[in-house]
C-alpha cells in the first residue's frame, strides 16, 4: 500500500515543487515540511493536506488517503478545465 509520504513525494515531482517551496505555501516551518516529506511525520493536518493539495494539484481525498489513483484524478481535473 502506498502511504501519505509516497503519494506526496510523488506530487511533489509531478508539480516540480521542493520541500522548502510547498513549506512556504502552507505556512510551515522547512523542518514540520520535511518531517512529512520524508515520513518522519505521519501527515499533514487537514488544512495543511487540503492546502498542499491544491498546491500541487490533486485531489485532497487522494493525498489524504490514496483513495482513487493518481493518473485517474489527473485526467478528470485536465477535462474540467
């Protein structure tokens, strides 16, 4: 099963977007980021996962629990735009 840190790193390098750039997004400290990042901490919490969602670009629901594939919700946000 793929966790919070797998699906966030992927994001991440989907978005082209650093551990320092999606801290200063949401308002975190680099180090409360990169506890995340490389799974030191087990998420963020629900404002911090909705935010960092939007940032990058996924469905919150995915990077919060993996719930549909990544690819699947990519495709159905290119149609709605």
């Amino acid at each position: 099963m793929v966790d919070y840190r797998e699906r966030l790193n992927e994001a991440m390098t989907a978005a082209k977007m650093d551990t320092k750039e999606l801290a200063k997004r949401l308002g975190v400290s680099y180090q409360a980021a990169r506890k995340v990042v490389e799974g030191l901490s087990k998420t963020f919490s629900a404002e911090n996962n909705a935010v960092a969602a939007r940032e990058l670009n996924v469905a919150s629901d995915w990077l919060a629990l993996g719930a549909v594939s990544y690819t699947h919700l990519r495709a159905h946000e290119t149609s709605l735009h």
